[in-house]
C-alpha cells in the first residue's frame, strides 16, 4: 500500500516537475522526514535506486533546517515525529 502510494505522488509530481523543467534528464532531491530509522533506510534505498537524490531527517526541526538550507523538490513526510 504505502509503495502504490509513493509511485503514484512521485508519478504524479515526476511528470509535473519535467513538464516545468524541459528536461526528464535532471535529477530530482526528495526530502525523506521519518523517525522510524528503517523507513527511512527503505525509503531512500527506494528513491536512490530509482536515480532521485534524497535528503533524510529523522525529527521536525532536521526536516525545516534542510527545507530552508537545500533545494528540496518532493517532502515525503511522517505527520507524527517527535520535534
């Protein structure tokens, strides 16, 4: 379930993102905020093999520090994480 779902928002925002970039060359930074260690291990062996890049935060607060310092094209977020 939680894998149909990923396919699916990043289907939806890959074709979006090339359509406004020109180019389904580029590399895209998906930011992966969980504090569940082994989601996010999985999640972003996911991503990377799949040719994203992808930035992890394990509480809130790391989460809204890379949001503001990193260039971050899809937040895949845990809604209840400490911080």
């Amino acid at each position: 379930m939680i894998r149909r779902f990923i396919e699916f928002a990043l289907h939806i925002w890959y074709n979006e993102a090339t359509e406004q970039k020109g180019c389904d060359a580029l590399r895209y930074t998906v930011l992966v905020a969980e504090d569940e260690r082994d989601i996010v291990a999985l999640l972003s062996l996911y991503l990377k093999s799949n040719g994203y890049d992808v930035l992890t935060a394990y509480n809130g607060l790391d989460a809204l520090v890379l949001v503001q310092t990193r260039h971050v094209d899809l937040a895949l977020l845990d809604i209840m994480m400490p911080d």
